[in-house]
C-alpha cells in the first residue's frame, strides 16, 4: 500500500488550496419553514438558490458537508458546450419543438455561465478562450464532423480543424485533427460554487452545511418536511441536487445514477517556455477518444489532467500513474515536471448518457446526471429548477423519467469491465489506425 494512501478527493483537490474563502455558514440546529428547501450545496443547487431568492423566494439549502464537498468541489472545471446527444438524436428523442429548446439551452450554456459570472462578479477565474477537442483516428474525426455539421443547422458554428492547426493551437502533434468551440473555457470549480453561495445569502437565502438530509416526509396541506441530523425544515417544495452523492433519503433516485470516478492531477506551475509550448492560449483541451483525458490550465499556470479513475472514494498515488502518463505521451515536454496535486470525486452517469430533471412527487424535484459536463449544465439545471417553480413555461429542460440501472448495486464491477472494454476499444482502434 501506498505511503500516501488514502488521498482524498476533497481535501486534497488543487481547488482547496487556492479558492476564496467560503461564505460564514452554519448547521440546521432548529426547526424552519421556508418556501423550497433545496438538497446539495453544489453548483446545481446554489444557481437555484440565487434565482429563487432573486425572485423573493425564501429559500434554504442543506448540505451534508461543506459548500463544494461534491464534484463542484473536485472538477476540471471546464465549461463545456453540449450533451452526450447531438443535435440529431435530441430531436429525435424530444420531438421538435421540446428538441429544439433544449439545443438553444446547450448552446447557450457556456455564454450564459460566464454572462452569470459576470453578473454577480463571482470571483472564480473565469477563462473563455475556447476549447479543442482532438481526433486520433478518422472514426473520431468523422464523428466530429458530423457533429460540427449537426451543430451547424442551428447556428452555432464549431470549427473544424486539420492537423497542422491543432498542432498550433495545443502544442501537440499525436491528433489528426479536431474541433473547436471558440465560447467554452474554463473556472475555479469551488470559487464558482462559494461565490454562488455568497451570492444567494445576500439575496436571502439561508444555507445550512454539515447538516445532513436523514429523512423527506410529506406531510398534509402538501408540506413537505425535511429531517437534517440536527433539525428540520417545512417547504413547499424540495430540489434534491445529490448528483453522483446522492444517497437513499429519496427512495430509488440513487438507482438512477451510477457514480463513476474521475482523478485529476495537477503539475507544479510550469516554466513560461513550457506554458508557450503547451495550450499556449489557456484554451481547454480534450482527447475525444472512449477514455477520456483532458486538460486546462489554473490561474498559477499548473496544468489540470483528468482521466477515469478507480471505483472507490479514497485514492492512493498509484491511481495517478495513468493519468501522468498519458498528459506525458500527448505532452512528452511533462516528463520531468512535478506533480503536485492528486484528487478525484464522482461523476453521475445516467442511463440516457442525459441529466434529468425529474418531477419524483408533487412538490419533489430532482436535477442532476450530468455525465461529466455538469459545470455547464448542472448551471443551466440550477437555473431551470428555480424556473421550475417560478415560471414553468420558461423552463427548457424536459421534465423526464429517468430509468434506473437494472442490478444497480453490482455498479462497481459493472463499471470497472466498461472501462476496460472501453480501453480495449481505444487499443483496438489505434492499431487500426496504425495499420492504414
Ligand atoms: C473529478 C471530476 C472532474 C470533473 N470535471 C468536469 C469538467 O471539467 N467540466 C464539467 O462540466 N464537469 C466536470 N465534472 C462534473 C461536474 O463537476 C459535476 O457534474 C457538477 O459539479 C455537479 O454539481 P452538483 O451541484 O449537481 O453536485 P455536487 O457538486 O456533487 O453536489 C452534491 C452535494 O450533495 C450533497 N449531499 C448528498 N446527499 C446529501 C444529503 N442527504 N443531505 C445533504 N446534502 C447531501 C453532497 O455532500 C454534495 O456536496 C467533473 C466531476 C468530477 C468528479
């Protein structure tokens, strides 16, 4: 066993380290009513708080740990465009009209997260100077154009790139080309979040941390009553955003995500003939192959590489040796530079590949299932939640009934198979390439 096991993906993450300071909170120690209690002191939640509160709501949000415990605490931070679907399957899955809603809301996404941050002047290193996603083999390459031309009939133009100018824009040569969003970019994930935080308890909201949810009964007059382990709380309404935390408060939601895990490794602030020579613009940088990997630069200039991680909450340094080798074959300029920083934490996958918003009761609503991409989304998700309440007819997200996985508590070895069938697929496909 490792001498640095266990390392834990919250304490240990880059972002602790470097954040601003979380707004003052406190635990639920007593009984309160308020309007909508909202579960899950993430991005999801907290984008729903500002907005309900901003429209005189009174709002509380409960979270088991501290502001960011979850992935808005551990992520890459990148804002991303889009959903696992492109447009073409949207439409055929949501209809035209619902299918087109939704297309507009992931096109706007990242504009509208760095439109937000601008608003509240949430302090959190926003960097929109675009994103390239590289193709290692022309089934990927295709695929990508496809996408790009899918993208193309509603407006939103992503650019296709050759070989030679991915190479430009990234510093390496191992892509044969690829595509660029030039509005995406990148944030400090748990700024974003204590900002939201600090933004919602100016506008009112109360927010209670180290309170976990232990029970949601609902009681008559359809009020609901939430059971923390120090207090207790009556609303009319309940928005459960545990995303890849969530547990059973809710029965059979946690049937409807499997959490994956994600690690990330950060290198020591690199050299300014490094920085020139590696995502020399700070654009953030994914390799489109089943496995992902992908990269971004903090605000001191060390380098973010995420990769799959192991199936388990607690990691030990070798759990990194991938990620590293992998940011070293695309990068080999990282060979001798040190790693400093090695975290992870779970990523909700859903059955669709889709997030969900999901009506569980009368009062009751669950958003989460952001497959990887929930800086974007679990932003538009917090957003549509509160329209949710507010404003049905505004609200763009589909109100769906997710499926649950079948044998859900065998998730681990399921996954854990995936991921090497997944890597197979990677190994079986560049030989292919190789060969042609
Ligand atoms: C390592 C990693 C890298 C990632 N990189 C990216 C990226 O680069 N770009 C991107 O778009 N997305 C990325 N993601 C995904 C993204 O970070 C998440 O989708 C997003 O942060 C989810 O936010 P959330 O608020 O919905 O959930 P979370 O931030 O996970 O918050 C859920 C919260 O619910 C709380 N909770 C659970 N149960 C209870 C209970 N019973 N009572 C009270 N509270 C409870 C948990 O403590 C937790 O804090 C990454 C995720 C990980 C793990």
């Amino acid at each position: 066993m490792s001498e640095q096991f266990p390392i834990d993906g919250s304490r240990d993450a880059l972002w602790m380290t470097t954040a601003v300071a979380a707004p003052p909170t406190s635990e639920l120690t007593d009984h309160i009513d308020c309007d909508v209690a909202v579960i899950g002191g993430g991005l999801t939640g907290l984008n729903a708080a500002v907005d309900l509160a901003d429209k005189q709501f009174s709002v509380a949000v409960v979270e088991a740990n501290g502001l960011g415990f979850g992935a808005s605490g551990r992520s890459g931070g990148q804002v991303n465009l889009g959903l696992n679907l492109g447009p073409k399957a949207l439409l055929e899955k949501f209809g035209q009209q619902t299918g087109t809603r939704l297309i507009d809301l992931v096109i706007k996404t990242p504009d509208t997260v760095f439109e937000r941050i601008k608003r509240y002047q949430l302090d959190c290193d926003p960097v929109q100077n675009g994103w390239v996603q590289g193709a290692v083999d022309n089934r990927q390459l295709k695929s990508q154009l496809t996408m790009a031309a899918e993208y193309r009939e509603h407006g939103c133009d992503l650019e296709e790139l050759d070989a030679e100018t991915l190479s430009t824009r990234t510093g390496t040569s191992k892509y044969i080309g690829g595509l660029s969003c030039h509005n995406a970019g990148s944030l400090h994930p748990l700024s974003y979040t204590r900002e939201l935080a600090r933004v919602a308890m100016t506008k009112g909201a109360k927010i209670f941390t180290h309170s976990k949810v232990t029970g949601i009964d609902n009681r008559k007059d359809n009020q609901w009553v939430i059971t923390t382990n120090g207090g207790s709380i009556s609303c009319n309404q309940v928005l459960v955003c545990t995303n890849g935390y969530t547990d059973n408060v809710v029965p059979g939601l946690s049937k409807k995500v499997v959490p994956v895990r994600s690690v990330l490794a950060a290198t020591e602030p690199l050299s300014d003939s490094l920085r020139n020579s590696i995502l020399p613009n700070q654009i953030t940088f994914v390799d489109k192959r089943r496995l992902i990997l992908y990269f971004r630069y903090d605000r001191a200039g060390r380098l973010c590489v995420g990769d799959h991680g192991p199936m388990r909450d607690e990691f030990c340094i070798e759990d990194f040796n991938d990620v590293k080798q992998r940011a070293i074959d695309v990068f080999p300029q990282l060979a001798t530079v040190k790693w400093d920083y090695h975290w992870g934490g779970r990523v909700a996958m859903t059955k669709s590949t889709l997030p969900f918003l999901h009506n569980v009761a009368p009062g009751l609503t669950a958003g989460m299932g952001y497959n990887g991409r929930g800086i974007g989304m679990g932003t538009m998700m917090g957003k549509a939640l509160a329209e949710s309440i507010y404003a049905k007819d505004k609200c763009a997200f589909p109100v769906t009934t997710p499926k649950p996985f079948m044998m859900h508590r065998f998730h681990s070895a399921g996954v854990s198979m995936t991921v090497k069938w997944m890597a197979l697929r990677d190994h079986i496909d560049s030989l292919i390439q190789d060969d042609s």
